[in-house]
C-alpha cells in the first residue's frame, strides 16, 4: 500500500486528480505538523498496484496543486483479499 501524506487544502482538487488518474483511493482526513507547526491533514492510501515512479508522479502534482515544499510518501507492505 502506498500512503501519500498532504495538507488538507484543495481537497476536491485532489479528488479529482485522483479519479483522472484511474487511482483507487481511500482518503483520511488528520492533524499532523510540518516544522513544528501543527495543520490539517489528508491521508491518501492507494493499493499496491502502482509502482513507485507512478504514484511518485502523482505526488509530485498534488505538491504541486497544493503549492507545498513537500509532501510524505509511504510504502507499506501489506496483503489484501477482497471477499
């Protein structure tokens, strides 16, 4: 699984970068900090089908989207089975 770590501004926007992506993606909004400095949070958590460069990529456009210096991603090594 692969997590994307983000403010919690342009939400819609993400969303929407998301879908035309074709991601699947499960979002949770929190309370992080970045320097210090306590801020909304959205959690973005894809499935493990994409490989790094891919959600790297999309990283990179919502860093963008959202005018930050950086945002988190995450690799997580997980199993899934939909039933």
């Amino acid at each position: 699984m692969y997590r994307i770590i983000t403010e919690h501004t342009n939400v819609d926007g993400i969303k929407s970068l998301l879908r035309d992506e074709k991601m699947d993606f499960t979002l949770h909004e929190a309370t992080g900090s970045w320097q210090g400095v306590e801020e909304r949070s959205l959690v973005i958590e894809l499935d493990a089908l994409w490989d790094d460069s891919e959600v790297t990529r999309v990283a990179k456009k919502i860093r963008s989207l959202n005018n930050q210096e950086a945002v988190l991603i995450q690799n997580i090594p997980t199993e899934g089975v939909f039933v």
